[in-house]
C-alpha cells in the first residue's frame, strides 16, 4: 500500500514538474520576438540566380550572408554579400559579386509568417570567365526585394528572399554569351537586370 501511494506521489509530482516546464518553455517562446526592437539576425541563404539581358547566359545558382538589425519591431537595415553564378556553357561562365545594404518594412500578419519589402543599393562585381574575351568589372545598381520569414524553433528563421536587380547597363563584346545585331557583326551581350530566388536561413541574437 505504502509503495503504490509513493508512486502516486511521484507520478503527480513528475506530472506537475513537467507541466510546470511546459509552462515556462511556452512563456519563453511568447517572450521571446525575432522582429523586436534592436533584435539581430545573421542569415545564410541560397538558391536561384539569373541575368535577363539579351545573350545572357541560362540561369543558374547563387549563395549568399548578412547581417540584420531591427531599428523596431518593423524597420530593419541589413548588409548582404553573394556570389552569383548567373549562367554558364561549358567551360564559360559568368560570375556576379554583389556587396550590398538594404532597407525593409515587415508586416505584422496574424501568423508566425512576416512578409517583407524593401529597397537595397550597392557595387556589383561582374566577370565573364573563360570565354576567351574575358572582361570584370564593378557596377553600381539597386533593386527591390520582398520575401517573408517564419520562425523553425529555438532562434532560428526559415525564410524566402525574392531580388530584382538593376545595373548601369553596359554593352560588352562575347562570343559565348553574346548575340549579333545582324550577320557578321561581333556578338554582344547587353547585362541591366538580374533576379534571384534564395531560401534563407536566420539565427537571431
């Protein structure tokens, strides 16, 4: 009798201490707002990238990483650098190094789901590599961007960045990726916009 009424006790008392750690567990998760003031992410992403100027290589794939700083719950800045494969053919290929800063609005929505829109700036690197008229170059460019995060547990972010891209255009001799105006003319390839489409990975601090 004694043993079962010391289980009883143990069971109610294991029962109450694992609610009680429920409880504290979802007050912390309540407590705890990626999108609050003065709240950090530093992100990891990767996913599609691709040029749409005429004689532009086929799309192919881009990675990138940033930092994030929330001003409030709904302005926040960030500081991205990618590398962006826009294309290539064979041996070919040609190569995009974007270093920029951002500004964007997140919405508030009755889900864990925020959506987000913004503007962003900066010094795009741009190489056409092993085309045998290999040229680089650094352009200035902006673009708009949107996208939306929703948090996976813990302090971390699943999210979808969503960039279109417009350069200083520039009109550029290649053989490989370029298309001539008419017969015998030299191909050219003419590069003003880009997008891309990354997952994006966020641990917040």
């Amino acid at each position: 009798m004694m043993r079962s009424s010391r289980a009883v006790v143990v069971a109610c008392l294991g029962a109450c201490l694992a609610s009680a750690l429920i409880a504290y567990s979802e007050s912390a998760a309540a407590e705890f707002d990626p999108w609050a003031k003065h709240a950090q992410w530093f992100s990891l992403r990767g996913g599609y990238a691709k040029s749409t100027g005429e004689g532009a290589a086929d799309g192919n794939a881009g990675f990138g990483f940033g930092y994030t700083r929330f001003w409030n719950s709904r302005w926040a800045s960030s500081a991205f650098g990618h590398f962006e494969l826009l294309g290539s053919y064979q041996a070919a290929s040609e190569i995009e190094v974007p270093w920029t800063l951002e500004l964007t609005r997140h919405v508030k929505w009755n889900s864990s789901f925020r959506p987000y829109l913004g503007l962003g700036a900066g010094a795009f690197y741009h190489q056409f590599y092993r085309t045998g008229q290999d040229v680089a170059s650094v352009r200035g460019g902006g673009y708009l961007v949107g996208g939306g995060n929703v948090p996976i547990g813990g302090r971390s972010l699943l999210g979808l960045d969503v960039r279109v891209i417009h350069e200083a255009k520039e009109s550029l001799e290649n053989g490989i990726f370029g298309v001539a105006s008419q017969p015998g003319a030299t191909p050219e390839v003419q590069n003003g916009t880009q997008f891309s489409v990354k997952l994006n990975y966020s641990w917040v601090y």
